[in-house]
C-alpha cells in the first residue's frame, strides 16, 4: 500500500469522528501553548534584565571592600577616597577612565508638610557618566561640592514629584535626618525596571554623606566608601583593567596575602543573572510540558478505542491483503496527525497569547515576553514525538489483530 494511500485512509479515518478528534487535540494544544507562553514570558523577564544591566554600560567594573577587625571598634571597610582616586593612575591603570566612589543608606527626606523614605547616594562629579545619568534640570554635584562638603542635594524626578508635586524643586530645601539641604538639581527619569531605582533617589556630595549622615572609617581613619565604580577605555580591556586595579590597590593596602576587596565586571553580573533565570524558563517549560505528556497520554487512549471500534475493519482490510506494516503505519500516521495538527493550533494560541500578555500589567507586575520561532518549533516537534511515542502500542495492538478473531469480533 503506498504512503499517500496510508496518509489519506489516516485522515478520513480521523474526519469520521470530529468530536473524538477534537478532545483529542485538545491536551495536545493546551500543551503546546503553555509550554511557548511561558518560555516567552521567562525569556522576556530574562531579556528585561539584561537590559536593566546594560543600560550602564558593559565597561563597567565594581570594586567592593572586604571587612576586616578593627580591635576594640568592630569592623572596618577597606576601601577610602584615596583608592578611588589612586586607580586613575595613568602609569599603574592606564584602562581606567573614571572613577566614581559612592556611599550610601537609607533615610526620610522631608519636604514642608510632605515625608517620604528614599536611597541616599553620596557620589563624585563622574557619578552621573559612569551610570549614564541625565539632568532634567539644574547641575549634578561639582567637585567645589565635594570639596566643601556642601548640603546640595540633587533629586531623582520620582523623588521631587513626592515631595513638590510638578512644581521646580531646584533651589528648595529638604531636610534629610534632620539636616537642611538645598536642592540644586533634578534627574531625568528613567522609569521602573532598573537595578537602581534613581527615580526615587537623592544624591549629594560624598564628603557631606560621610561627614553629616554617617561616619564609618577605615582603620586608619580615612573616609571609607561603599563601591568603587570604574568605567574602562575600551571593553577588550577589561581583562588588563581588572589587574591594574587590583595591583593598585593591593599595593597601597600592603597586601601579601588574600585581597580585601572584590572586583565585578558589568559582564560577569549579566551572565550569573542568565544562568539564574534560564534555570527559572527551563523549570517553567517543564512544568508546562506536563501538559503537553497528559495529552498524549489523551491520544493513546483515544487510539486505543479506535482500535476497538474498528476491528472488524481491521480483519477485513487484513483479509484483503493489508500487511502488518500497512495497518501499523496508519493508526501511527493518525497519532502523529492528532499530534501535529494539535501543534500548530497549539502553537498559534501560545504565540497569541504571548503577544497578548506582552506590555500588560498584572499586580503592579509588567509583563514583558519574547517570542522565540526556536522555542515554537520545539514545541511542535516535541508534540509530534509524543504522537510517535504514544501512538505505537496502540498501533501494533491492531497491526497484530488476527483477522479471523477479527472479522468474528462483533
């Protein structure tokens, strides 16, 4: 019997029963579709935060103190102003272009009769390049700033909304613990979604944020600093970079032993953050793909009771001449059929459903999703194995019918 043959004979026998074959295709396309829905949404969360971090910029390195005791005084960071500003050496780091210190905390800020916590960062003139801000209005911090621990404070837009509604901020004042500071500056915003929430910061000289809101020293008294933030030359120099800081560094901290700070790439954050959230689309495809065994759990049942419903035609297309592998072929052809056909709607309503759910917000949650053809042809071909797999022992139970038992079956 030829192929075509077989393959039409599968279809008509599908066509007889619409409403078998249709509750049959459906765990095949609830499958396919929750498996290309969910793969699109982690992908688009896995998409979105890579974005996130490279709004700043992949030359970036991050240089942390470590902690060590300090007898009689607890613990002390390890990082001063004065590392900061030994990295720029041209000699010892010549990949490094700028350096941008920064502290930070937490406090309430108060505008008149208006109170809101926000992030407090105190930074250089280099902070707003290094991070790629912008003003909206106003001057970001100036070294005279820094130098003269000035009570400047510059606002994220976000920010300056809460405590002045739409009227300009710059040249009031707000009082942070206690402490009057004037505002000289407002930043552009940036919208939700980033690692840092500048919208609903504060920034000030990082003079004035160790003197006035905190008081942290290192060992031998200098002002200490949270991270170091260094933007490279160029990103092929990353490698080269990351050795001259921590030669510099290890040279003024008189280290022989394990360095006491720790040295980040912007690259190195994007890739951990990949790993994780590809383990979360993969465990989330799984979870979808439950669905997609259940159905074809479904089409081996259905097949089965084909089997028995058409015995008797079995035994008298046997007794006309059909081989087992004519009779085996065509109920494996109409698994694989239910299988693909329940594929390609399945994936139509996966796709749309992406597409629907992409920009939408769920919870104070934005969805975002990314549409993968890779990822939707999977779906489909995995659909049509699990066809193939479960439609074999239907197959060979009426491929090995006797046609004698089977034409007396009644």
């Amino acid at each position: 019997m030829r192929f075509l043959d077989t393959f039409l004979t599968a279809i008509s026998s599908l066509a007889i029963n619409k409403l078998r074959t249709s509750l049959a295709l459906l765990g095949i396309v609830i499958g396919v579709s929750a498996v290309i829905s969910t793969m699109a949404i982690g992908k688009g969360a896995q998409e979105q935060i890579t974005s996130m971090i490279e709004t700043l910029g992949t030359n970036l390195l991050f240089v942390k103190p470590g902690e060590i005791e300090n007898e009689g005084q607890g613990s002390a960071t390890t990082l001063t102003l004065e590392d900061a500003s030994a990295l720029l050496d041209p000699i010892i780091a010549p990949s490094v272009k700028l350096v941008a210190p920064e502290v930070n905390g937490f406090a309430r800020i108060v505008a008149g009769k208006y109170t809101t916590a926000a992030s407090i960062f105190g930074v250089t003139p280099e902070y707003i390049h290094v991070r790629n801000l912008e003003m909206s209005t106003g001057t970001f911090i100036t070294s005279g700033q820094v130098i003269n621990r000035s009570n400047s404070v510059i606002l994220g837009n976000q920010l300056s909304e809460t405590l002045f509604g739409f009227r300009d901020s710059v040249g009031q004042t707000v009082r942070i613990n206690g402490i009057e500071f004037q505002v000289t500056g407002i930043l552009k915003g940036k919208g939700e979604g980033r690692l840092i929430n500048t919208d609903n910061s504060a920034f000030i000289p990082i003079s004035t944020a160790f003197y006035e809101l905190q008081s942290q020293k290192t060992t031998q008294g200098q002002i200490s600093v949270g991270s170091i933030n260094v933007e490279i030359n160029d990103l092929d120099e990353m490698d080269d970079a990351v050795q001259q800081i921590a030669t510099v560094l290890r040279m003024r901290h008189r280290i022989v032993g394990e360095d006491d700070f720790q040295i980040t790439s912007q690259q190195e954050t994007i890739d951990i953050l990949e790993d994780s959230t590809v383990t979360f689309v993969i465990f989330l495809a799984a979870i979808a793909g439950i669905s997609l065994i259940v159905g074809g759990i479904g089409i081996m049942n259905v097949m089965l009771v084909s089997v028995t419903e058409r015995t008797r035609e079995i035994g008298i297309r046997k007794a006309m001449g059909a081989k087992w592998r004519d009779i085996m072929m065509q109920f494996v052809l109409e698994a694989i059929l239910l299988c693909f056909t329940g594929g390609i709607a399945g994936a139509v309503l996966g796709l749309g459903t992406a597409r629907i759910l992409d920009g939408k917000t769920f919870g104070g949650q934005v969805f975002n999703t990314a549409i993968s053809l890779d990822i939707t042809g999977l779906a489909i071909g995995v659909a049509v194995l699990i066809g193939l797999f479960f439609g074999i022992y239907p197959a060979a139970r009426a491929a090995n019918l006797h046609p004698i038992e089977a034409l007396r079956y009644d």
